[in-house]
C-alpha cells in the first residue's frame, strides 16, 4: 500500500443521532466512530433498524426532522462537515460524497428523463468548465456536459446510453434502474460513495453484476465506498473492513477477515451461525434467538444481553467499552475484556479497563 | 402523435354530445309545465286558438319522438332553434353571453390558483406551522361557505361600506370599451384602454372572488397533501443527496409530481366553476350564461336550456381533454 491510500478520507468521531418520539428520546446512532481511508471499502453490517442507515444520512446531514445529530465530529478532508454552512454542505453532497439507495425505482424522479437526472448533478456543481460563458459557448458546455453524462451511462452499463438518455425511470428494468442511480453518484467522480442496501432490492444475478461494478468503480477510481447491508457474507466478500451494528452502536469491527474468520463479539457470532452454508450440509441454521430490541427502551448495560448466550449480571449495569481483543478487532463485549483474568469481575474494574 | 389522439379524442366527444342532446331534451320533457301555458300565464286573455297556433309553431303538437328528431337533425347543422321567450336564435343569445361566462370562469379560476399554489407549497414545507394552520382554516371555512351568502358578504363589505367595488355589472360603459374577443378584461388590455381595464378588473373582482374560493380552498388542500407525500419521497432525499438547493428541491422535485393529482381537482373544478356561476351570476348580476339557463328553465324554453346545457357540456368535456393532455406531460407513465 502506498501513502496515498493511507490518507484517511472519511472519520466519524463519537456520531450519535436521535429521534425525538412521544415515547422518549431514540438514539438511533449512538456514539458511532469509524474511519475511511481513500479507496478502502468499508462495510457497515447488522439487522434492521440498528442505525445503519442512520450513519450514512448523518454523513450528509439528510437527517430528516424532527431528528438531529446530537454529538460527534464528521471529519472529511480535516474538515468537520457539521461545522460548515448550508450553502458548503451542498457543495459536499453529490460532488465529494455521493449516496445510492436500496429502491432504485422510488429514488429516481418518475417525471423527468434519465439522462435529466445525471445530467442535474452535473449542473449543479459545474463541474464541466464554462459556467460563465453565454450564448454559443453555452450550447458547447451543454454538449459537453451531455458527453460526460453518456460516459457514466456507459461506464456504468447501461446499453445504448443516447437512446436511454430520454427514456424515463418506469421504462426501465430494475437492474438499469440501479445503474442510472450509480451513474447519477459517480458523475461528478467523488471521493466517497455511501451505498445503502444497494443490491436488496435485486435479483440475485443483477446483485452480482451491480457489486462487480461498483467494485470496478473502486479500483479504477480509488472510490472509497461505504457499503451498508444487512448481509454479513455480501460484506464479507466485498469490504476490506466490516463494522458491525446493533442498537445504534458497533458491537464489533476489524479488517474483514478477522471479523468473519475470528467473530469476538457474541452477536457477530450468531449473526455468521445464522447464515445458511452450502458447505454444510444437513447443519441446522441457528437463528439468534429474541428479537431486535426497542431503540426507546434500550437497557443501561449491553442491548444485546438478553440475547446472548454469554450474558452474566455484570452485562447488564452499565454502558459496556469498546475494547481492542487479542486478534486486533475491536469488540464491545465484556467476554474479551476480563474472562480469562477474572471470572468473578466487578463492575467498579470496568473504569481502570478503559482507562 | 399525440396530435393525431388529441384529434381521436375531439372527434370521440360527438357521441358525448349526442348523448348530452337526448339526455336534456328527454328531462325538459319531463319536467311538469307546458310552456305556453307559462308564456300566457302573465296576460291570461288568450285565446285558445291562438295557444294552439303557438304550440304549432314549436312543434310542440307533434309526438316526442319526431321532436326529438327535429331537434338532434337542426342540431348537427348548428342550429339549436329559437327562444320561446326571446324569439331570437339560441346561439346568438349564448354567443353573446358566453364570453361573460368564460371571463368569470377563468378569473375564478386564475384568483384561485394564485391562492392555492403559494398556500399549498408553504403550507406542506413548514407543516404544522401557524401559517399552515392558518391557511387550511381558512381552506375549511371556504370549502364551507356557500357562495350566495360570501357574495353578500363581499358586497356589503367592499360594495356598499367601503364604496371600493362595483355592486353588479362587467364595467363603467363610460370607459368605452371596444370589444374584441368579449372578454373585457382581455379586450382593454389589447386595445390599450387603461380605464377599461381598471374598470373591468374591478367589476371582475368581487365574482371571481366569490366563485374562485371554493376552488383556492379545495385545490390547496390537495397540493399541500400531495406535497407532503412527495417532500417524504426517496425521490426527494436523492435531490438533496445530489447537492439540490432547498428551494430547488421543493419546487422542481416535489412540486412536479404534486401537480399530478392537483391537475385532476383542478379539472374537476372546472365543473365546479360552470354550476356555481348560476348562483354567483345572478347574485352580482353577471349577463353570463348562468343566468340566461336559469330564466329559461323557469320559463320552460326548452330550445334555450338545451342549447345552453349543451354548450356547458362542451366546455366541460373539452376542459377535461386539456386536464388529459397536461395530465401526459406531466406524468410519463401515462400516454392518451
């Protein structure tokens, strides 16, 4: 690895969004941090509803009222993006990081043509020199801007991009669908590419063919991309590092192939258990057993005790640490911190642990 | 293309129209009353003889059936017959009224969608703001208002307190209009008449205000809560993904796609806007069509009211063709 791909492009410091709801307040991100270097893929694991997708709208400040981002640093290029003005934040957005959606169909605008749609990105940031030129300099520009489009259509692999470029997002399939909204990400060719859930939504052979090209992207671009599903072994084969979620926090996160070879924590555990295996055949799955807790009434221990095998009574009084384990992950569990020092551990050593 | 089902669509509207020629000829039929006997009623020393000879002359001696056929035949070539009453040609009498009608129409439907589309955009943007509760009060209580009593109201406030508006009338004859197309408002503008205009205009205001607020109430209600659905859309967070501007956002993004679903009202209003000009008509004393049919329904002159509801059906069917067509300009998935 060279020093350029060192450069950490994206860090979220202690990120924590909440919602208020008539029943209290919901930390639907709570204490969040992680960082992105440039061309690294990072792949941000867990259920439904644990805030994973959360972090990528917090990324761009597109968290919609009544929420808010409640604490932490946004730190992109040094900067910390929840410092900056209204008018700054939209220069980010779609320029420097640019997000694709799980439903292709619904994000696209059913009113305006494809090629409109990427072309609107474009504009909108000037990225194509000659924003100040009039009259027939203009229709240049314009050309050129079209050209550009027509790339990424390419790139992208959408056939016959001049036809496609005034058909409208109905009369696509919902493979190309999903196309024209990574052509609409990458037209501007950013830094970053937030990807929420971007193969759910598809058929298993498009899901392929949509990882292939966003992983192209990746290596001929050095996009870093964020990729957030709820696939533990689609991140596992696609993501350099893998940060697991649950309840708004990361239980677990380490280069990928320690977290799935080496699961610390015990719910990355049930999560890669859970996973049926060709390999294996005749093995039962084994599905974590409970159900994903309720944001507005998490407990002050662990979220995940009452689900776990592991669970003692220590778990459940108080907010448990991140801590590095022996393997270079690093787990928010108790089992690595204190089990094989101590098995009666109190929960007053917990300060001298963090420390 | 689109022309070519444009011109499917006009030509698809003959049948309409004769259906609408049998359905008003049946129900004025029905309809108890003879109507020389409500010609004569007034002067009572009329001969027998002489009431047959006028019910000869309106063939109304003859069966049904063969003034029905009487009625369809002159109707294809364009004539729609005479006023019983006015013994004038039925389209003479409806040309001259309709650019009245039109004119109240239009400036209803103008002063209401001046009203709505402001009220509904910012009333769904700031949601649960006072101005958002505030205006659709004000929507409700003009759903409410029934336009005789609002067109009251408007006169003694604006008409007889404060002296600002005219109580009846299009305009002040001293201004001299020229008319051109019958639309004062429209004709003093192309023949410079400064007087004309400002002199229309305010006989125009206070009917168009009165006929126009039910349409502002009912068409920024639906904006609002098809802005709201489309400011929630993925569509709209991609905007804002993108870089968008706010205002850009909800006027390009979400706006567009309200307008579906308000364009369909807006069409339906037009319905509303040609049944409540009777009443709004007659209260300010509008010369329109609105009057013209309700005089002649009392009157039992069936030429008049059928021609009259005829072109009112016209108008309603070919308002609803122009809904269709925006209708496919703004939403690609449907085609004519």
């Amino acid at each position: 690895m060279n020093s350029i791909q060192q450069e950490i492009l994206l860090e979220l410091r202690n990120l924590s969004t909440v919602y208020p709801t008539k029943r209290g307040l919901v930390r639907a991100v709570d204490g969040v941090g992680f960082s992105v270097k440039r061309g690294q893929i990072l792949g941000i694991v867990g259920e439904s509803g644990c805030g994973k997708s959360t972090v990528l709208l917090s990324i761009l400040r597109l968290i919609r009222r009544p929420g808010y981002i409640d604490q932490g640093q946004i730190i992109f290029r040094g900067q910390d993006l929840r410092g900056l003005s209204s008018n700054a934040m939209r220069n980010i957005r779609g320029r420097e990081i640019s997000m694709i959606f799980q439903d292709p169909l619904s994000t696209l605008n059913p009113a305006f043509q494809i090629g409109q749609q990427i072309h609107e990105s474009l504009r909108l940031h000037q990225v194509i020199d000659g924003s100040r030129s009039l009259g027939p300099l203009k229709m240049g520009q314009r050309a050129r801007e079209k050209e550009r489009v027509l790339e990424v259509m390419t790139e992208v692999g959408i056939p016959s991009p001049v036809d496609r470029y005034t058909a409208y997002p109905h009369q696509f399939s919902g493979g190309m669908q999903q196309r024209a909204l990574i052509a609409i990400a990458l037209v501007c060719e950013p830094a970053l590419l937030l990807a929420d859930e971007p193969t759910t939504a598809l058929d298993v052979t498009i899901q392929a063919q949509i990882l292939d090209l966003m992983r192209r992207i990746n290596q001929n671009r050095g996009t870093a991309i964020i990729l957030v599903t709820h696939d533990l072994g689609l991140a596992a084969e696609f993501c350099d590092t893998i940060a697991v979620m649950y309840a708004g926090r990361i239980v677990e996160q380490g280069p990928v192939d320690d977290v799935v070879a080496n699961p610390q924590h015990p719910y990355t555990q049930g999560l890669l258990a859970c996973r049926p295996r060709i390999s294996e055949r005749g093995q039962r799955v084994q599905p974590i057993p409970g159900n994903v807790p309720d944001l507005a009434e998490l407990p002050p221990g662990c979220p995940f005790a009452p689900r776990c095998s592991y669970q003692r009574g220590a778990c459940d009084e108080g907010p448990i640490p991140l801590v590095s384990t022996s393997l270079g992950n690093i787990s928010r569990c108790l089992l690595h911190v204190d089990y094989r020092r101590q098995k009666d551990w109190k929960w007053t050593d917990r300060v001298a642990l963090e420390a | 293309m689109r022309a070519i089902k444009i011109l499917e669509r006009v030509i698809a509207t003959i049948p309409i129209m004769f259906g609408v020629a049998i359905m008003v000829f049946l129900f004025m039929r029905l309809t108890p009353g003879d109507p020389v006997d409500i010609m004569m009623g007034q002067g009572g020393a009329v001969s027998a003889g002489e009431m047959e000879r006028l019910r000869h002359e309106f063939h109304l001696d003859q069966p049904l059936s063969i003034q029905l056929w009487l009625f369809l035949k002159d109707a294809f070539r364009g004539d729609l017959g005479y006023s019983y009453v006015q013994k004038r040609p039925v389209i003479d009498l409806i040309v001259e009224r309709l650019p009245a009608t039109i004119e109240l129409a239009l400036g209803a439907l103008i002063f209401g969608l001046i009203i709505a589309m402001p009220v509904g955009i910012i009333s769904a943007v700031r949601q649960n703001s006072l101005l958002d509760r505030f205006s659709m009060a004000g929507a409700f209580l003009g759903i409410s208002m029934p336009a005789f009593w609002l067109g009251i109201i408007l006169i003694l406030v604006f008409s007889v307190r404060l002296h600002w508006l005219p109580v009846q009338g299009r305009i002040d004859h001293s201004a001299g209009l020229q008319e051109v197309t019958g639309l004062y408002v429209l004709d003093s503008l192309l023949t410079g008449n400064r007087e004309a205009v400002a002199s229309s205009l305010k006989h125009l205001a206070l009917p168009a205000v009165t006929l126009g607020a039910g349409v502002a109430a009912v068409v920024a209600r639906v904006l609002r809560s098809s802005m709201l659905e489309t400011l929630r859309s993925d569509y709209v967070t991609l905007a804002r993904a993108k870089g968008a501007s706010e205002w850009m956002v909800v006027l390009k993004h979400a706006l567009r796609n309200a307008l579906i679903p308000t364009v369909t009202v807006v069409g339906l209003q037009i319905g509303v806007l040609l049944g409540g000009n009777m009443i709004v008509e007659t209260v300010f004393g509008w010369p329109g069509l609105g009057r013209l049919v309700v005089t002649a329904i009392f009157n039992r002159d069936f030429p008049l009211v059928q021609g009259t509801v005829m072109v009112y059906a016209f108008t309603f069917v070919m308002a609803n063709l122009i809904v269709d067509v925006l209708y496919t300009y703004l939403n690609p998935k449907i085609t004519l």
